[in-house]
C-alpha cells in the first residue's frame, strides 16, 4: 500500500523528518524557502497532509485547491494561520501543539518583563556603544518587579505559568482578565484575582498579554486602553501580533505615554512598525517565546505524533475540530 504524502511546509529537525519518512511519503522544505500562499497551495496539491507552522495560512481558498488534504497539524500553540470553520467545512482535521510549550514560554514571558522594566537592552546598547563613562545615582534607573502589581489578560496556560512566577517567586500582587474565570482553586494556586478589564488596565505596574488572536481580540489594546494605562507601567506581549496596535503603541512609549514595552509579537511580522525601531523605550525581539530546543523538539514531536496517528486510525492528540473525525 502507498504511504499518505504530507508536505512539511518549513524546515524542521531532521529526526523528525527522518521519523516522517517512517510514515509517509514527504515533501519537506528544509532549505527553508519563503514561500507565497500561491507557493504553498501548489505543494498542498496532491498531499493527504500537512505540517504547517503559525506562519503557513490554510484557508478556504487552500482547501479548495487542495480537495485530497485531510489533516493539518500546527507545529505552535496558536492557529490563527488556520481558518477553522473553513478547515471543518471542508472536513479537514486541524490540530496544535499546546502544553509542551507552556513553562518555556512562561519563562520567556517573565524575561522579557525583567529586560523591559530594569532596560537590560537599552542599558547594554548604551555600553555596546562606548558611552559609559561614569557611573549615576540614576542611570537607566527602572521599575522595581518584586511586590509590583503584575496584570495578565488572557489566563490559559501560560498566563497562569506566568502568574505563579511573579506571585511566588517575586512577591506580586496578580490581577488578571479572561474571557471566563478560573475554578476558585486554580485562583488560589496562582495567588490571582479576578478584575474587570478596565481595573486591569489602571491598575497593573505590569501588564502581560496571553490572549490568542482572532478577529475578535484585534487590537484588544489601541489608544484608548494605553491611555488607561499608569505612565509607569510596562506592557508586554508575547501572544499575537494584531492584539495590540503597533503604531498606537509607538506613539505611547514616544510620549512616555506608558513607561516602557517588551514585544516578542508583531502586527505583520517579520515586519516591525517603523516607529518601534526608534523608539529606546522597547525590547523588541523576533517571535521566540517558546525557542528552546527541547520545547521546540517537543513542539514538532507532537505535531509529528498527530500525523502519524491521523493517518494510523487513531485518535489525534490534540484536535482543534474534532467533530471533523466524528464524521469520517
Ligand atoms: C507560538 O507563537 C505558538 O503559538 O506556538
């Protein structure tokens, strides 16, 4: 019997792709070519399956290109690549890679919080740059982490990681928004209390955002929730481009509307605002919250995984549209 044909849309480990070819017949980009939509649709042609990565869109016009696809598996947390209710019309499987990266990016959410607020980068461009000459009572003096008021909107996984490392290891009071609230007994292992978006916004020294992005959160912080904010607080995300407006946020930090930010997200990534690369005010760095290499093995293990089982009768492991196998 022929193997299924999947297309690995990006480069990827090479044991994973070993383990693939164990599967299916693959067709791989490990020469990590950008490839256009229109790119991306002609390899789809002809394929049972893809492994796709947060950049790579599947959409209606995709799948009508590609009648013969039957699973994509994400190798990232997120899926807004992902037309869901087009993937599910058309009766393709979607899945993601969550919980293995949870503690690493929660880790990474709480770096780049402390490069923001103690201006590691800014301080280090200074000393890059030859200029220190001198020491002073208040040289890249910044906001103090421990016992601040730490605000996360957006309380999965990862913002609940992210609340029990500031409240335990660090001393902070955690507020946060969701959409729901968490049971009682998961508020009380994060040390966090519920609050309305708008005590959020005022009362965070800290603000995190966690949220997934989907047209609904677009933009969830413009002008008017930076304007909310305290002219002290640092505001980071490392959720979505998209959630925050990029050039409503420059003018912020230009007119030390809020004090400083740290985006490991971007609206139109791997494109920057331009008014973020000027501004001093702003860790900027480039989609690398989950990257370490054990968390991103674990990410494409389990994408790997969800293929194979896919196309081996059993039940994926981490479907987005299950009621797709339902009706198989
Ligand atoms: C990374 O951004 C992910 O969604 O896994």
């Amino acid at each position: 019997m022929s193997k299924p044909k999947i297309l690995v849309a990006r480069a990827v480990f090479p044991e994973i792709i070993a383990r693939l070819e164990q599967h299916f017949e693959v067709e791989s980009n490990q020469s990590d070519e950008t490839w256009s939509k229109a790119q991306l649709t002609e390899r789809l042609k002809g394929k049972d399956g893809a492994f796709t990565t947060g950049g790579d869109r599947i959409d209606g016009e995709v799948l009508a290109a590609c009648p013969g696809l039957k699973i994509c598996a994400n190798m990232a947390v997120g899926y807004n690549n992902f037309d869901i209710d087009a993937m599910t019309a058309a009766g393709v499987l979607a899945t993601n890679a969550p919980d293995v990266l949870t503690e690493t990016t929660a880790d990474f959410g709480f770096a780049l919080l402390m490069a923001t607020a103690r201006r590691v980068t800014e301080s280090e461009h200074y000393l890059r740059a030859g200029k220190w000459s001198k020491w002073s009572y208040d040289m890249f003096a910044g906001s103090d982490i421990h016992g601040a008021t730490l605000g996360i909107l957006g309380m999965g996984r990862i913002g609940q990681g992210i609340a029990k490392r500031g409240a335990h290891g660090f001393g902070m009071k955690v507020i946060y928004h969701n959409r729901s609230r968490l049971d009682a007994s998961l508020e009380v292992e994060c040390k966090a209390r519920y609050v309305g978006k708008e005590e959020l916004l005022k009362a965070a020294d800290h603000l995190v955002l966690v949220l997934p992005y989907s047209p609904a959160s677009h933009h969830t912080i413009g002008a008017a929730e930076l304007a909310m904010m305290k002219p002290t607080a640092t505001l980071i995300n490392i959720a979505r481009g998209g959630i925050v407006d990029d050039a409503a946020l420059a003018a912020a930090l230009k007119d030390k509307r809020i004090s400083a930010a740290g985006l490991d997200v971007f609206e139109g990534e791997p494109k920057v605002h331009p008014d973020l690369l000027t501004v001093p005010n702003v860790v900027l760095t480039p989609h690398i919250a989950s990257a370490t290499i054990p968390t991103r093995l674990a990410m494409a293990s389990l994408a790997a995984d969800n293929l194979i089982a896919f196309f081996g009768g059993k039940q994926p492991l981490t479907p987005l549209n299950p009621g797709v196998l339902a009706i198989k």
